[in-house]
C-alpha cells in the first residue's frame, strides 16, 4: 500500500502498541494481589482486564493480526476435536499426571501425527502443559473441557454458527449497512444458506443437545436472580401467592430443559406453588434429569399461554432472541395471561449500561446480531419495548451487577393492576 493512501507510518505493525504503559500496569497489577483474596470476582475482573491491557501493550499488532487469524482458529480446531473424540474426558481421568500422545492416541484410536499435531498448538496457546517431546498435562481449562456444559457451547455455538460473525460483513455491505431487524434475515440464514432460526438450524446439525447443555453451563458461578441479594423472592413471590385450583407460582417460558427452575428449588425448597417449565415440543423431548416436582408443558410462545393467572410468568434469555416487533407479540401473549394486581412478568435478561459495558454483555450483543438480528438492551430500550409498545409497567430493575443478567420486574399498567 502506498503512503499516500495509509495515514500512518507503517513502522507500528512490528512495534509493541504500548511499551510505554507496560511499567506501571506491572506495579499495578502488582498491588492489585492483595485484594485478591477477599476481593471476590469484581477484584479479580480488574486484574483481568488490567493484565489483558499489559498483553496489548506489550503485543505489536503483526503478532495481534496472526493471534485472530491463525491462532485462536487452529486453537478452535484442536478443542473441538478434544471434544469430538473424547481426549479431553480421558486426559481428565488419566489425572495430573504428564500423558503421551502416542498412549492418548492409541486409547483414542486416533491418528498419533495427527493428535500430535493439534496438541502441540494447544500447548503453544498455554491451554496444555508441554512437559516433554509430544508429552502433556491438563490444565484446569482442559480438565473443565471433560464437562458438557463447558464443551457443548464450542459445537452448538462456534462451529455451528461460527461463519455469521465471520461474514457479517458481507452480509451488511448487502443490506446498506443498516442494523438488522428482521428475524427471517439474519447474518447466519445469508452465511449458512439457510431459512432455518438459529435454534432450528443448531438442531439440524445435531447440536440442539449441546446447546442445551451451553445454557446450564454459562451462567455458572455468576449471582443467580433468585438469590437474597438480588431479588427478594419471598417478599415478591411467596408473601400473597394465591393457593388455587390453578397454583402456578412460577411459568419459565422457553425454560430450555428446566435449569433454571431446578435452579430456583435448590434456593426455595419450600417454595409454594407450581413450577412450570414451558419450551418447544422436542426441547421438552430432551429433559432427562429434571426433578418430577417441576412440571414439563410443550408450547410455543406465539400462540396463547395456556397457564392463567400465575404469581409469575419468567423469562431468561428469550427476548434478547428477537426483534423489538417479535417480542411485541411474544409478549402480548404473556399479557393476556396475567391477572391484575397478581401476576407479575420476571425478565431475567442483560440491561446495557451507557458506559462500561462489560466484555461478556458486548460479546453476547455480537450473538444476537450476528445470529438473530435482535440485540442486548439498553434501559431505554427495555422501556420502549415493554412500557411503549406493549403497555406493561416497569416496577424495578434489580441489578445483580456489571456483566450479570438483571431481573426485569414487570407488572399490568395503570388501571389493569398494581400488585405492589
Ligand atoms: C437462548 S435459549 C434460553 C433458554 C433458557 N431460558 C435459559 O436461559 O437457559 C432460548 C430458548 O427459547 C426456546 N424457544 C425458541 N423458540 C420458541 C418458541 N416458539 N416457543 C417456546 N420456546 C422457544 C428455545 O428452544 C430455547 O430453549
């Protein structure tokens, strides 16, 4: 490229982005040890991104262009047949010890030039320990890669859907540019070909399982809504629960396989009332390990709720799946279902802060518009859609912090109720 048409002196790409910065984000990162212990997770995520900074710093963008391009991609190819073959569940079992390919491979029945191959990418990554000529240990990564809610998001996600960021380029250059909006448009129908949703063509590929188990396995270890300190479910749900023919206390309404219901027992044991979970017919097909007090109902939420009148209808992660016109209907039905001054709508969904977003949030913004054409909200737009739109009622946002879903609290408006 001449110099005439790149406004900067091409000497940067072999030059480190911040060597500057580097002494001070060591002293930093340095007396950040001490909060560690007691700091909980918000300690520990300003270390992260304090260390991500010094790794950028120190990092010229050549080697950043090779790490996006070469690096992460490889690195996909050999998790992903970790998980294909089973390697990881083996070196799980096989315990700490150091593992020989030639061994592993044999076990596996898996080519050992092949196996050595990709292992050797994974260690050059740090995700394996090199201890000799094609001899590794786990990681804790690589022994959490044995879980099915830690592995089943690099199938059901990555490799199925994994072309719609990659294309979305092209895919906007087609369509003007413009923020997609419309669910039988989206990036991944134009890079896969399809007319399928993304759940739909998930399943097509026999990943639906593995997506599945993506939902159980994601939240782990964040504040759950249910908890104390975030929502004050007896105060809110339990005190003036109706006991009646038709107790529902809680609907989750594409509840998946039941994770969070069973989720919601395991806090309230003694909760009164029905839990319902409600998804498609072959998701609700796919619930092995449910508890049997948590009742299972095929439905789709277009078409009438068929539980009226229950303490609380819930939603995780639904509406975040649609355009602001698709959940217009979605939640129309939910609506006709409440009962004034009763019923009470529980989203449990990301609320965009102006600044600061958090990078999980921001990434899962990037899902949704590569995937669905939808989108994370924001708290304005939480009260268009559910105050402007649909003409429900906002009562509180109760925050579990950055980067943590909130739990939207929603209620009839104006004459129709107020279940205070
Ligand atoms: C992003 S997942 C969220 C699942 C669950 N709420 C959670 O947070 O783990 C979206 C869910 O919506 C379900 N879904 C999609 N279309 C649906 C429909 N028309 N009716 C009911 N559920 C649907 C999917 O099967 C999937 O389980």
């Amino acid at each position: 490229m001449s110099s005439e048409s790149c406004p900067v002196d091409f000497g940067i790409v072999t030059q480190p982005n911040d060597i500057g910065s580097v002494p001070n984000l060591i002293k930093e990162l340095d007396a950040g040890l001490s909060s560690l212990s007691g700091g909980g997770n918000g300690a520990r995520h300003e270390m992260l991104i304090k260390a991500r900074t010094l790794t950028q710093a120190l990092e010229t963008p050549r080697e950043t262009m090779i790490k996006h391009c070469w690096a992460q991609t490889g690195a996909l190819a050999g998790l992903n047949f970790g998980i294909e073959t089973g390697l990881w569940k083996l070196m799980a079992k096989n315990g700490d010890k150091p593992q020989r390919v030639e061994d592993l491979a044999s076990k596996l029945t898996v080519d050992a030039v092949l196996l050595a191959r990709l292992m050797r990418h994974l260690a050059a990554m740090g995700y394996l320990k090199e201890v000799g000529v094609n001899e590794y240990q786990t990681t804790n990564f690589t022994k959490a890669m044995s879980f099915p809610t830690v592995s089943g998001g690099y199938f059901s996600m990555t490799s199925a859907t994994g072309a719609s960021p990659l294309r979305f380029h092209e895919y906007s250059r087609k369509r003007g540019f413009k923020n997609p909006a419309d669910a039988q448009d989206t990036a991944l129908m134009y890079a896969y070909g399809t007319d399928l949703d993304t759940f739909s063509w998930q399943r097509s590929l026999g990943y639906g399982m593995h997506f599945n188990h993506h939902m159980g396995g994601y939240r782990q270890g964040r504040p759950p809504w249910m908890s104390a300190d975030v929502y004050p479910v007896k105060e809110r749900l339990f005190d003036g629960f109706e006991d009646s023919p038709n107790d529902a206390l809680l609907v989750d309404i594409g509840g998946n396989i039941g994770h969070d219901l069973a989720e919601f027992r395991e806090h309230h044991p003694s909760h009164p009332g029905r839990l319902i979970v409600q998804d498609l017919p072959v998701v609700i097909g796919q619930i092995k390990d449910l508890d049997p007090a948590i009742q299972r109902m095929e439905y789709d939420f277009h078409t009438e709720q068929p539980v009226k009148g229950a303490r609380a209808y819930y939603m995780h992660s639904i509406l975040h799946d649609w355009p602001d016109e698709v959940c217009q209907r979605i939640l129309n039905r939910i609506k006709e279902a409440m009962k004034a001054g009763y019923s009470r709508l529980l989203i449990n969904e990301n609320v965009i802060p102006d600044t600061g977003v958090w990078w999980e949030t921001s990434a899962l913004d990037m899902v949704m518009l590569t995937l669905f054409s939808s989108r994370e909200r924001t708290q304005s737009d939480w009260h268009n859609l559910l105050e402007d739109m649909v003409g429900l009622k906002i009562v509180k946002i109760w925050s579990a912090g950055n980067g943590v879903e909130s739990l939207i609290e929603v209620e009839l408006a104006g004459e129709e109720g107020s279940s205070g």
